[in-house]
C-alpha cells in the first residue's frame, strides 16, 4: 500500500512538471548582430592556421577575437593542453598570423 501511493504521487509530480514543461512558448534565439566569418583573413600562416585549429573547430570560433600575441599564445598553450599538436615552428607561425591579422588595434604587439 505505501509503494503504491509512492508510485502515485511520483506519477502526479511528473505528470505536473510533464505539463508545465508544455505550456511554457519556445524562446526565440536572441538575434546576431555579426555572423561569424567561415574564412580567416589572408595572410601568411593562414592555411597553416586553419589546418592546426581546424582539426578541433571552425575557424569561425575565434576569427571574431582580438588578443595581444601574448594572449594568444596563452590560447595556444591552452589548445595544446587539451590535445593540440603541431610542430613548434608551426606554432610559431600561427602566432604570428594571430597577432598580425586579428589582434587588437592600438596595442603593442610583442616582436
């Protein structure tokens, strides 16, 4: 007799979260003001980029961001931490087309 009445009640208790779930509207997604670009700009050590960083993303996931090389190589480091490899020459070289093609305007970049 308990277990049936815990059955019931875990039966309305769904049943009610099941309908409050329905009559909720959808939420549109909030607009875009910028879709992201599927290409980088060009420049050398672009396809170098792609291939590297595309091996786990589209490009579109950071071609929208500005870092200082030395952010950037911080977003290296930390793509190498999770799993990224190239040789370093090749890291190098991303480095550098990062800084130079999407950093931030007005601040100095390391040489």
């Amino acid at each position: 007799m308990k277990g049936t009445i815990v059955c019931l009640i875990g039966g309305v208790v769904l049943a009610g979260g099941l309908g409050a779930m329905t009559r909720t509207p959808p939420q549109e997604a909030p607009p875009t003001a910028v879709a992201a670009p599927s290409a980088l700009p060009d420049g050398a050590g672009r396809e170098m980029t792609q291939r590297v960083c595309g091996q786990c993303h589209s490009v579109g996931m950071f071609a929208t961001q500005r870092h200082t090389q030395d952010e950037w190589n911080g977003v290296i480091s930390r793509m190498i931490a999770k799993g990224m490899t190239a040789p370093e020459d090749d890291l190098y070289e991303i480095s550098d087309y990062l800084a130079e093609n999407l950093g931030k305007a007005g601040v100095a970049q390391d040489g």
